[in-house]
C-alpha cells in the first residue's frame, strides 16, 4: 500500500509554535549520536504510551465511565504523573542521558499503512523523552489535517520518530537530497520538510527547495530571493520498519 509523505502540520499547535519561538538561539550542529535498538525502543514505547493514555483520558471525558479498553493499564503509568495541553508526559527520565537531553524531534503517524498525522519540534526545546511524548499526542490529536484519533484506532497506530539535528545554515547548492531536511522562511512565514520527503518523492535539489518554499505559503523561488535557507539532519526509526531510514 502507498504511504503518504510524512510532512508536518502546518499549524499543530498553539502551544508547540509559542514554545518553539520562545527558545534561544542556539549553535549549529550536525547529528552526531546514533541510538541503539533499545533506546529506540524505548522511545517508540513512550510515543505509544503517551497516545494510549492520552486516548483514554479524552475517552473518559466524553463518557464519564472508565475503559476496560488493554489501554487503560498500558497508559496507567503516563497517567498518574499528571496531564497538560498536549497530552501526558512519562513520569520520569529514562536512565539513558542521551534521552534526556534537548532535541527537536517529529512524531509520524500511521493508520493501515496511510498517513494519520505529524507534529514536531523543529528546535530541541524540551528534553527528548518529553518531546516524543508531546509531539506524538499533537500527532495523534492536534494536527488540523486530521480528525482526532480514536480510542479504537490508537492501539493500531504505527509510529515513526525523527530525532533532528540543530538548525544550520546552507547554501542551496549544498544541499543534499536524502540527507538534508529545509527549513525556510522570509518574514512570519516557515516552512519545513523532513529528508525523506524528498526521497519519497524523487525531487532534486531544486525541487526540494521550491517545495519547501510551498510549504511556507512562499513563491517557488523565494529560495533565490532572500529566504532564510537552513538545514538539518535526522535519525528515523519506526515500529515495523515503519519509516527506518538512516537520514543524517
């Protein structure tokens, strides 16, 4: 089956935009640490987690009657640290640092093999353990494309996690398709594509630029035109190989 490109909302949230426009800037660097298999698991574990809870809770809201639904045990844990707007976060850090430290990450979601959401944070505003659960619920309930995910449906979800390097700046001819993920903006207006949307696509560099342009509500060429051109890369894992690719 045909998988949707995994790009961002345009809007996720109110919250997620004032958080990432409230950080400090930060200095450019590439991705440099790989995760291993278990602490990929372990964040994939905290995005389900967060979801399920998160699907519950909204549930018991609607019906004012808990669920015998699997979900309930699986979210007990996310549940009793307490909820905010988007969702629950874990209880405590994993004992791995390296999932402890800020870093911007996007949270795609997929339903029967089509796309069923994405939201992320481009800049590392939050620890990462956090911004995967954040992000996974905005994923799930706050991505403006989509109707709310279901209770029913959020077991079924499949997940793929992108863990992004900092923002730096490019020249546009040296970006690198397939290694590279844009962000560009001119004035209020930004926009941002993940790497594997341009494989997924089979764009060259021009048209990677031209539709990270289109992303931002930009002329195709606002690129050539004094757009700010910045880049990134990206760790992608998922469950099921679910968008496994190594972007960075």
């Amino acid at each position: 089956m045909s998988r949707s490109s995994p790009t961002p909302s345009a809007s996720p949230s109110e919250n997620l935009a004032a958080r990432e426009e409230a950080r400090a800037a930060t200095p450019s660097s590439e991705l440099e640490s790989g995760f291993s298999p278990e602490q990929r698991q372990v964040l994939l574990g905290i995005a389900h987690q967060a979801i399920l809870s998160a699907a519950e809770e909204r549930d018991l809201h609607h019906t004012g009657h808990p669920s015998t639904s699997p979900s309930a045990s699986l979210g007990a844990s996310a549940r009793r640290a307490g909820s905010g707007s988007l969702g629950t976060v874990p209880p405590e850090a994993p004992a791995s640092a390296l999932l402890s430290e800020p870093r911007g990450v996007f949270t795609t979601l997929y339903l029967d093999g089509e796309l069923r959401g994405c939201v992320g944070y481009v800049a590392p505003v939050v620890p990462l353990y956090r911004a995967v659960a954040e992000t996974a619920c905005a994923a799930a309930f706050e991505d403006s494309r989509f109707r709310p995910v279901t209770k029913e449906e959020a077991p079924r979800l499949r997940v793929s996690l992108s863990v992004l390097s900092r923002l730096f700046p490019i020249p546009p001819d040296a970006v690198e398709v397939g290694r590279h993920g844009l962000v560009i903006s001119l004035g209020a207006r930004r926009g941002l594509l993940l790497p594997q949307v341009a494989v997924e696509h089979n764009w060259d560099r021009e048209t990677f630029l031209e539709q990270t342009c289109r992303k931002a509500g930009l002329p195709l060429d606002a690129w050539r035109k004094g757009a700010t051109i910045e880049a990134f890369t990206a760790e992608v894992f998922g469950d099921d190989h679910v968008g496994t690719e190594a972007l960075s």
